[in-house]
C-alpha cells in the first residue's frame, strides 16, 4: 500500500484522556497508571516500553477493552468505552482487536490453519470461507506452506506468526501484542518484527509491549512508562510523522 497521507490527515483510532487505573488489594490502594493521556492514529506501529511493573499490560488491558479504567476515559474508533457494558465491551473487543501474546496460545491438537480459523467459529462463519480466509491470513505471513503442520511441528518464530495470522483473520482495525517477542531467540524475533512491519506498511495499526529495545527501535514511536505515568514520546520514523 503506498503512503503519502500525511500523520495529521490520518483517523485517529485510540484517544486515552487523563486516566486513572488503581488496584485495591485489602486497605492498600496502588495506582497502576496515572494521568494517563494519549492519541493512536491509523497506520501507526506503536511500541509500549517501560521497567517491569510500570503499567505496560495496566495498558494493554485497558486498551484492549479486557478491562476499564478507575476514572478517565478511553475512546476505541470515537466509542467512549466507558459507557459500554461487559457484553458491548466483547463485541468491540471481538470486532475490532485481534490479540497476539507472548505464549502464542494455540491449541496443540489443530492445524496451523484450524488454529487460525476458530476466531471464525466463534464468530459463525462457513467452513468453506473459514478456510479461505484462514489461508488468506497464513500467507500474509508466509506460513502457507505450513498450513496443515500443528504448532509441535513449527518452531516458535512459526508458532508466532500462526498466532498473529489469527489475530488477522477476523480483518481487525488494530492489533494489539504484549511481549510477542518474550518468548523467542533472537532469529525468530528479527522475523516477528518483519512481519509486523510488513503488516503496517500495508495498513495495520499495531501496538505492541515490549522491553527489548531493538523491538522499540524498529517501532515507528515509542510511549514509555514509568511507575504508572507516560514520561516519554519517543519518534524514531521522523518521515512518518514529518508533518507535526
Ligand atoms: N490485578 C492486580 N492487582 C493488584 N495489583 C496489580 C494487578 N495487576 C498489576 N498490578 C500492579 O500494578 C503495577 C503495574 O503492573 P503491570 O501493568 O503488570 O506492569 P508491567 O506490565 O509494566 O510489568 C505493578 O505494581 C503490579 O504489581
Ligand atoms: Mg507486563
């Protein structure tokens, strides 16, 4: 997909004003985030850095509508979430995010492209397009040619790229990963990046948590924490953003 819109043309996906995330454990009170304030917008590849314990999957949660916030607010594609209930939250969640983890979570038992294709069971759609659209989804990864190999039969670079063509499969508005990279060598985590880099040029938007910082610095901005509070916007694709 060619580029040329510039960054303040672009639809703004994520809006984060002034929030707040605080965790009561018995009378102890712990604030996980802290004035909070952000905006994502289409076509960016976001890297969450941060210590451990500074709010990183605070953030991630939230953002992936897995959990609310304690007071501020959080807009999903101009949604104000905060006003949607548990099964409303579901269906944005379901709708508009496709998630990939740090432990790949596949079952053991299916193929790659079973694996890739149960978002769609969920979600009621035919076998026969179920498939189609799940070796739609393993090529734009590269993994055709594994489609019918189980994850024991993958190495764990493969396994990833199973999990984020799942994320795919469902065509989401954004993709979300906390630490995709956590679980991987250092060849497997070049790939991983390529393959999040190859799915934002051609127009995903992508977060992604991660305290590598070759993850961070191949990222086209970099929101950094620390005890729960934003300290830092980081450019590192000064062309992307040229025009702010
Ligand atoms: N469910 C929870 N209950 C209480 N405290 C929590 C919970 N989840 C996280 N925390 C605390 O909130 C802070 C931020 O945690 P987290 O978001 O997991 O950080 P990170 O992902 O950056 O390591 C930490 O101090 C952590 O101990
Ligand atoms: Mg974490």
């Amino acid at each position: 997909m060619t580029d040329n819109i510039n960054y303040s043309d672009r639809e703004t996906i994520i809006e984060i004003s002034q929030l707040d995330k605080i965790y009561t454990t018995g009378d102890i009170n712990l604030k996980a985030l802290d004035d909070v304030s952000y905006i994502i917008k289409s076509g960016e590849l976001v890297a969450i850095m941060g210590h451990s314990g500074s709010g990183k999957s605070t953030m991630m949660n939230i953002l992936g509508c897995l959990d609310t916030p304690t007071s501020g607010t959080y807009k999903l594609d101009k949604i104000d979430t905060s006003n949607l209930d548990d099964n409303q939250l579901a269906e944005v969640r379901n709708k508009k995010i496709g998630f990939v983890f740090q432990s790949f979570n596949l079952l053991p038992k299916l193929k790659s492209w079973e694996n890739v294709a149960l978002p769609l069971v969920y979600g009621g759609v035919n076998a026969k397009i179920r498939k189609e659209r799940a070796m739609e989804a393993l090529r734009s990864v590269g993994l055709e040619n594994r489609a019918n190999h189980r994850p024991n039969e993958l190495s764990g670079g493969q396994c990833q790229r199973v999990a984020i063509a799942r994320a795919l499969v469902v065509k989401p508005e954004i993709i979300m990963a906390d630490e995709p990279t956590g679980n991987l060598d250092s060849a497997s985590e070049a790939e991983i990046i390529e393959i999040f880099k190859k799915l934002n040029r051609e127009g995903a938007t992508i977060i992604m948590v991660t305290h590598e910082d070759n993850v961070g610095q191949n990222c086209k901005r970099i929101i950094r924490f620390h005890d729960g509070k934003l300290i830092k916007n980081e450019v590192i694709d000064h062309e992307f953003y040229r025009d702010i």
